[in-house]
C-alpha cells in the first residue's frame, strides 16, 4: 500500500514567540489544544539591548543598555515559555533571539531550524495607537513565507 501523502506533515519545529505576557501563556495554551500533541518546538523570545520588548520572569527591573542583563533575562523568559510548552503537549526547547525588530528574530528562527509554522498572540492593537505602535503580528505575517497560527485573547466583556 501506498503511504498517504495528503495528510500534510509537520514541517520542522513550531516557532512559539514568547514575551513573558498572559496574553503569550494564553497562545502557547491555545497553540497546545490546535496542534498534535508530542510536535517539536521552539520557544523564543526575542531581545535587544535598547528595546528590551519582554517582560523578565522575575519581574526584575533591568538596566537595557546592559546586553549581558538583558540576554540572561531573555534566556530565562525562554526558558520559563518552553516549560508552559511542555505543559501544553508540545517537545520545547527555550531560544534567546537577539533582533530587531521583533518579527525578523521571530522570522530568522524560523529560517534558520525550518520551521513551517510560527505561533504567536496578538494584542488586537487598532485605530492610530495600533498604527503607530505597529503590530508584531502583521509584520510576521508579511515576512514570514510559511503558517501562521494568531492568537487571540477573547474578548473580556470590559
């Protein structure tokens, strides 16, 4: 018997982006609940010295011009984002991605250990604030060659 070739098959390791937020705990949660149990995955976060761009897992306050501080930091915000993706059924290792902006280390990571799919929760960010903020999402999105799993917190009714 022939194998089956119309079932797609995972193409490299999931790319999660995390940032230390609820809103990346909620899409590394959801991203476990749409995806086959047991896939390989990436957990980045992305830093720089002058936009740190994460929220340190200890809450610590850091001094952003101090690349050392903020590397460690980012090493254990990856770190902490691949233990919730072992939690959520996923084979994680953390990634430190020293980039910016955000979406080209999220891209790059991407490239360069073949993944075909990028996970990543979006702050629905809209009207001039979201269009002067700019949208790590969006920008993903028009970057990024392969899938793209958005998602979105719900709506809390406030």
């Amino acid at each position: 018997m022939a194998p089956d070739t119309t079932s797609p098959r995972p193409v490299g390791p999931v790319i999660i982006a995390y940032d230390g937020s609820d809103l990346a705990e909620y899409a590394i949660a959801r991203a476990g609940e749409q995806l086959a149990p047991g896939r390989e995955a990436l957990v980045v976060c992305v830093w720089h010295p002058a936009d740190v761009g994460f929220t340190p897992v200890d809450g610590k306050h850091l001094h952003a011009a101090s690349g050392e501080e903020v590397e460690a930091a980012a090493e254990q915000t990856a770190a902490r984002g691949a233990s919730l993706a072992d939690a959520a059924g996923f084979r994680a290792r953390p990634l430190a991605v020293h980039a910016a902006p955000t979406w080209q280390g999220l891209v790059d990571a991407a490239t360069e250990h073949g993944a075909g799919l990028i996970v990543l929760g979006s702050h629905r960010r809209s009207g001039l604030v979201g269009h002067l903020v700019g949208s790590v999402g969006a920008a993903t999105v028009a970057h990024f060659d392969g899938s793209i799993l958005v998602v979105h917190r719900p709506d809390s009714g406030d």
